[in-house]
C-alpha cells in the first residue's frame, strides 16, 4: 500500500510540472511596469483618435465625391477603431493577459453578435426596399400625395 501512495505522488508531482500549451503563467510585475504600459497604451490610443479624426475631417473637408477615395478612407478609419478596441480590451480589460480558451469563450460570441446584429439590419433595409417597389397599395397610402391646385371656375360675364 505504501507502494502505491508513493507511486501516486510521484505520478501526480509529475503530472503538475507538465504544463499544457494552453495554461500561461503570469508573473505579477511591478505597479511600475504596469503604470508604464498603461501610459504607452493611452498614448498609441491618443494617436490612433487624432488620425481617425484627421481623416474623418479631410473626408468632411474635402467633398469628396462617393467613390474610391471615399470608401478607402472609411474603411481606414473602421479598421483603426478595431486597432482601438482591440487595446482597450488586452490593456484596460485585461484580457490580454487570459490563456486562450477564455479569450475564445469571450471573443467568439461577441462576433457572433455582431454578425447577427448586421444581418438584422441588412434585411430590414431589403424588406423596407423590396416592400416599396412590389407593394404599390402600401406605397401609395404612406407616400404623401402631391397637392394638386384647384381650379376655381370662372364666371360668365352674361349669366348671373
């Protein structure tokens, strides 16, 4: 029997010391380290607003006509607010510092739920559509009818 316990402890003080792939260890820094790190993040987000702000204001500025130029920009701007999110979530949230399957347990809904949200969206915009253009009783009664100007006949000047 004591055979066996010594055994055991032997396999499970092996066991422990084999880390899995997935299990990360973070050793606590200093409250320096960490204030800095926080300073350099507030500082990338700082830069990364003025040139969203600098190309939202040249768009705007600009006239640019709805074109290449235009959908170039905005999908810069979109992709520079990704950046943003994603800082503000490893940094301020701390979930830069999670193993990865809680990343993924947070992660992947929320773009699930993004999704969803979008597609909600693009098929009220397509029945809204698709229902103006096949629906012409609905069309007419929630179109404003254009005023038409009323005639007021004339009088004859022989007949009173």
């Amino acid at each position: 029997m004591e055979f066996f316990i010594c055994n055991l402890l032997i396999i499970m003080e092996h066991q422990h010391n084999v880390l899995s792939p997935e299990v990360t260890f973070q050793h606590h820094t200093g409250d320096a380290e960490f204030k800095k790190r926080v300073r350099k993040v507030t500082i990338i987000l700082s830069i990364v607003t003025v040139i969203e702000l600098g190309l939202g204001l040249s768009m705007w500025a600009l006239h640019l006509p709805d074109d290449l130029r235009r959908k170039l920009i905005k999908g810069m701007i979109i992709i520079l607010s990704l950046a943003k999110a994603y800082y503000i979530v490893s940094v301020f949230m701390h979930l830069g510092d999670e193993i990865r399957n809680m990343i993924m347990t947070i992660v992947v809904p929320l773009m699930l739920f993004i999704w969803f949200i979008t597609a909600f969206i693009l098929d009220g915009s397509s029945y809204k559509n698709l229902r103006n253009r096949y629906d012409k009783h609905f069309e007419e009664t929630t179109m404003p009818k254009k005023h038409k100007t009323e005639k007021i006949p004339e009088e004859k000047p022989g007949k009173q």
